[in-house]
C-alpha cells in the first residue's frame, strides 16, 4: 500500500507525542487550552502527533469531546496525526463481536476526522487468540482505508502480552506500518518483540517510557512515547543522539530522560497521566488549573513537588535539551 510505505518513511526516526488532554477536574475539556498545548507542541521537534492514546484519555473521553480534540490537533500539526482505535468506556461491549465493532467505528471516526493511521488498542477478549486479533487488525484497516499501527500494550493500562508470533503476523498485514511496544518494565518481552519485528521493514516503535534508550539500542527506530507530552525536547535529544551514533551525547540525553521517567512512571502506574498533566503545567503548556486527570487515582501533594523538583533540577544543569 503506497499510502502505508509512505506513512513508514515519515515516521521513522522521529518522535509522536502521545499528548494530554487539558480538563478540569469534572472531565471537562478546555478547548481554548487544548488549542494553545497543541500550537506549542506542533512547534518541537517532532514527527507527529499521536491522540485518543491512554495518557490522552482517548478512551475516556466523550464522543464529541474527542472529535473535537481530533479536530484541534489536525489543525495544528502539519505531520502525519496517529489515532487510538478501541472500545470507548461508554461502550458496552459485552462480547468480542460487539468489542470489534466498537473499535472499527473509533476507527473509521478518526478517518474521518483526518487521521492518517490508526492505533489499534489490544482487546481484552483477544488474549491467546491470535487468529481473531489479525481479524481485528485487518478489519480496521478495511474499515477506516488507513495503515494501522499495532499496540503491545502492558497488563497495568488494560492491555496483554502479543507473542512474538503475533507481532510478526500483524506486521505482514499489507496495511501495518508498523508496532508500538509498550511493556512497561518487561525487558526480555521487549526484546522479543523488537527481534519479531524485524526492525527495518516496518516501523518498530518504542512507547517504553522507563525502558527508552535501551529499546532504541535493541532495535526500535521510532518513539510513540507519553513522557513526550510535556518534554517533545527532552525525549527527542535522546533519539538524535542515537541515530547519529553520538553515543557520548546519547548517554547524557538517556540520564536526563531517565530521571524525569523515574519522577513520573512510577507506581501507582495509571497516575502517570496526572504527572504528566503537572509537567505540562510546569513547563508552561497548559494552565494550572486544567492540568486534572479525573480518570486516574488521587495523587498526595508529595507527588506533584517531586515531579516539579525533578523539572527543577533537570532545568538547573541543563547541558543541552
């Protein structure tokens, strides 16, 4: 599919934050604020955007709130803007055919809206069932006439473990342009998963947010990362860094990430968002007062001062991004 390869060669090598979405702490979307976060974001260094992702809230949000955030950024972005595609909460699924259903409208929703790739989210009633996962894949490309990103997803944000054999299989698809890996802390699946890839066929792409240097240096070529939505800088450095064999750079730019990585992935995992959100505020992205994540757990104060003194100490020996 030429739309596919075409897709591949814009992408690789770059960085698709998976952004925020501004609220209050009622869940409503300041649109005003989302537009300003999405213009300064467009304005970094990356290769795209990435939204209705898990730090986005894609799956919480409520249909017209996320055709609106669709709206917003394809307004802003120039490069390709890579959609989630799963079962909205709003959505009773009780089945997996009603499960596929649901993922195929998110799906040819995004479409229309302009995307230029979907992001497949793992289904739950998928797990162990590779035939009917591809089904999925295949459908939802079918469906939407996008190329489709796979998404190997950890346990703790509703995902399950794709075998090697899978991600091999997805990424034959003539409409797969590609994989994101985010496993979390699963260092040997991560491996695994990049060696099935293939790397230099299809797009390997790392959401390793704890892991980011290392999968660049088992394979990953591409970031699809949500500590990008609030430091596009901070992440890319990293990614350069490798791609021009300047490994004296790399590690520098790998410890910087890895401190914030540390101050903000970390247990409870699902208050990631909320840190992310405080990290945005920080850095000027966003207002303060719609940096809430209603749809995560209830962080103490604690965690907010060791996010902003993490972003302080980083901003204090900056020796580059």
């Amino acid at each position: 599919m030429p739309a596919t390869d075409h897709l591949v060669r814009r992408l690789r090598g770059t960085v698709l934050p998976a952004v925020l979405t501004p609220m209050d702490a009622g869940g409503v979307v300041d649109v005003d604020a989302l537009r300003g976060y999405a213009e300064r974001v467009a304005a970094g260094p990356i290769g795209g955007v990435a939204v209705w992702a898990h730090t986005g809230r894609g799956l919480y949000l409520r249909e017209a709130d996320r055709l609106r955030v669709l709206e917003t950024w394809r307004a802003a972005v120039d490069g390709p803007l890579v959609a989630g595609a799963g079962v909205p909460r709003s959505v009773r699924a009780t089945g997996l055919r009603a499960a596929v259903d649901a993922t195929v409208a998110m799906a040819v929703q995004a479409a229309e809206g302009g995307a230029d790739a979907v992001m497949v989210y793992p289904l739950a009633q998928l797990d162990g069932d590779d035939e009917a996962a591809v089904a999925l894949h295949e459908e939802v490309a079918a469906a939407s006439g996008l190329p489709v990103l796979g998404f190997l997803l950890h346990g703790e944000a509703g995902g399950y473990p794709y075998s090697p054999q899978l991600v091999t299989r997805l990424l034959a698809l003539p409409a797969s342009a590609g994989i994101k890996l985010a496993t979390l802390d699963r260092a040997v699946a991560c491996q695994d998963a990049i060696r099935a890839a293939h790397p230099g066929r299809k797009l390997v792409i790392t959401g390793e947010d704890r892991m980011f240097g290392p999968s660049l240096m088992w394979g990953a070529d591409t970031a699809l990362v949500g500590i990008a939505a609030a430091r596009v800088p901070l992440t890319s450095a990293v990614l350069d860094a490798w791609r021009a064999e300047d490994h004296g750079g790399f590690v520098r730019a790998s410890a910087r990430l890895d401190a914030f990585a540390a101050a903000t992935f970390r247990a409870p995992i699902e208050g990631y968002v909320q840190r992310m959100l405080w990290a945005a505020a920080w850095e000027g992205l966003i207002p303060e007062e719609v940096a809430h994540d209603p749809y995560g757990p209830r962080l103490p104060s604690s965690e907010r001062e060791a996010v902003v003194t993490c972003l302080e100490v980083l901003a204090q020996h900056a020796d580059g991004p």
